[in-house]
C-alpha cells in the first residue's frame, strides 16, 4: 500500500472513531482531545522548528466542516 492510500485509512479510521465519541461526548471534548494528542505526537517526534512550522500549517489550513448526512447543519 502507498503512503498516500495508507494516510487515507488511517484518517478513515480515526474520523470513523471520532465520530462515534460524538454520540457520547460533546464535539469540542472530542476534537481538543484529538488535537491535544496530535500536538503530542508532533512536540515529541518533531524539533522545536519543526513543531512551530506545523503548527502554523494547521492554523492557516483551509478545512471543510463536516456534515451530518442525517442533517443540513453542521456539527457544533
């Protein structure tokens, strides 16, 4: 498998696992808990400027808000 298709069933994977906690959990818990763990592993395997540098990509990435299929509104 590509690297490109394994990042596709990974993010698969833990959105589909994500996305179960919000039946339970509040959507701000279960994305800050998401984050705080993707901070994590950057601060840990990355350098310092590295760390900087990802965190600038996140801040300035152009995301699309996810949409119930069961709703017209999203998630928040």
């Amino acid at each position: 498998m590509t690297k490109k298709n394994d990042l596709k069933e990974i993010y698969k994977k833990i959105f589909t696992e994500a996305a179960e906690h919000m039946r339970t959990y509040d959507v701000q818990m279960v994305a800050s808990t998401v984050m705080a763990i993707a901070m994590r592993l950057y601060k840990t395997h990355l350098t310092e400027e590295g760390f900087e540098e990802m965190m600038k990509a996140v801040k300035d990435a152009e995301v699309e808000p996810y949409y119930n299929k069961d709703e017209d509104d999203t998630i928040h």
